[in-house]
C-alpha cells in the first residue's frame, strides 16, 4: 500500500454535511452548541470536537441567483508537516504507514506550538490542553478500511484512495492542476479546484514559517549537539577524576 489520501472535489459536494456527522460518530465526538449567525454553515470553525467541517463559500452567478461551493475543512496531512517539526515531545506527533499526521494525546504537553506552525490553522486543543484534529482515520486505514468521512460520501466529493490513483482521476476528470499535488512535499487532503484556490477560502501558496523551518534545521541540531557536549563532558570528566569526593573539613559539619 503507497500512501493513502483524500480527494476533495467541490464542484460535487451538495453540503449534505453527511461526513462532518460521520466524522462525529466515529471518533465519538460530542455536538458543539452554536448560535444562529445568519448562515446555515454550521459550526462556524473546526473545533477540539469537530475534526471536519465544510466550508460554505457563496459567490455571484451569471445563470443563477447564486453560486455555492462547499469545501471541505480539515487537516492537511502535510508530507512536509510543520506541526512535526516543531513539536518537542517524542511521538505526540507521528506519521502512520499509510501517511497521515496522527497524534497521541498521552504525549502531548500542550505547548500550542503546532498551531502557529500550521500553514492552515487546523490543531486545536480540548479542555485537558490536548491537541486534538483530524487523524485521517488512521485506525480504519490500517485495518484496509477508508476514513468514515469518505464512506459516507454520497456523491464522490470525497474519495479516499492510493495518492498516486488519486491524482490520476483528477487529471482523467479535467482538472490540470490539483491543490496540493506539490504543495509542501504533497498533501494528504488534496482539492480538485474548478477556479482559483482562494476563491474556496484557501491559502493560494501554503508555506511552513521560516522560524519554524529554522529551528528544525538550525537550533534543534545545535541543542542536541550541546547536550550532548554536556553529557561527554560530564563522561570525561568521572573517567579522568572519579566521582567528586566530599572533603574531610566538610564530612564532620
């Protein structure tokens, strides 16, 4: 099995919402109480309890009295993933076999590092300060099973597959070039756009923050070299003159 994705066509959705209950009902994931804000896009934004949402984007029509997009809202499973670069503790953070960016909560120490470090401002945190966003499902995945969003799709918007297969059905379909096809060394949530990326409400051209990329390539490496000067040190010094020895003016007081 190469690397596993999803497909988002939004031309297709019909903003039936199906995935965003079936995202719910898999990872047993309580209702967010929201107030009526005009719109029946509904929650407003991803939530500690709300792995996918769609997005709905309504724009002016020549043939119609409005245009409706329906995007949907979810993590990117980054190739090159910013929230795994910065995060400091040991496999909070980790990529399964099939690709995805999963995380474990008993690992994680709350920092919020990973959110600024997002190029699309998915983690979120539950009220115990645990990261907590979508996992691609990776449970069902490593059992031959597809992500509960894709399974419940009605009309194709979502499809989940090889990436590989994935981006051939696209091109097959018409769509010349697909977000996130390179886009930070490939994503694992990628778009079939008819118009232009920020039309949907997307970054045009997502990007890691260099402070992010900086300390991954510069400082992690200096403060691991460091301690480990340290520790050598330290190493040396017990071999050359044993353990420090109290001294006998101080052994009576």
């Amino acid at each position: 099995m190469g690397r596993m994705s999803i497909l988002v066509s939004p031309e297709l959705c019909i903003g039936c919402r199906g995935c965003q209950t079936a995202c719910k009902e898999w990872n047993q994931l309580s209702g967010v109480k929201t107030e009526n804000r005009g719109s029946t896009e509904n929650p407003p934004d991803l939530t500690p309890n709300t792995f996918n949402k769609i997005r709905y984007v309504e724009l002016p029509s020549e043939t119609n009295m409005v245009r409706w997009l329906f995007v949907s809202q979810r993590c990117m499973h980054c190739g090159d993933a910013g929230c795994m670069k910065i995060c400091p503790a040991p496999g909070a953070l980790f990529r399964t076999d099939e690709g995805a960016v999963a995380f474990d909560k008993d690992k994680c120490v709350g920092c919020k590092l990973c959110v600024t470090s997002c190029p699309f401002n998915v983690p979120r945190y539950d009220e115990k300060n645990k990261i907590s966003k979508c996992h691609l499902c990776a449970e069902r995945i490593a059992n031959r099973l597809e992500p509960a969003c894709t399974k419940t799709c009605p009309t194709g918007a979502l499809r989940f597959g090889e990436r590989d297969a994935l981006l051939g059905l696209a091109q097959k379909a018409g769509y010349a070039k697909v977000y996130g096809q390179a886009d930070l060394e490939g994503l694992g949530a990628m778009y079939a756009f008819m118009d232009a990326p920020k039309i949907y409400g997307m970054n045009e051209n997502p990007a890691i923050p260099e402070s992010v990329v900086f300390w991954d390539n510069v400082l992690r490496p200096l403060a691991y070299l460091g301690l480990a000067g340290a520790v050598a040190a330290s190493l040396v010094h017990y071999v050359a003159f044993g353990p420090k020895k109290i001294e006998e003016g101080k052994k009576d007081e």
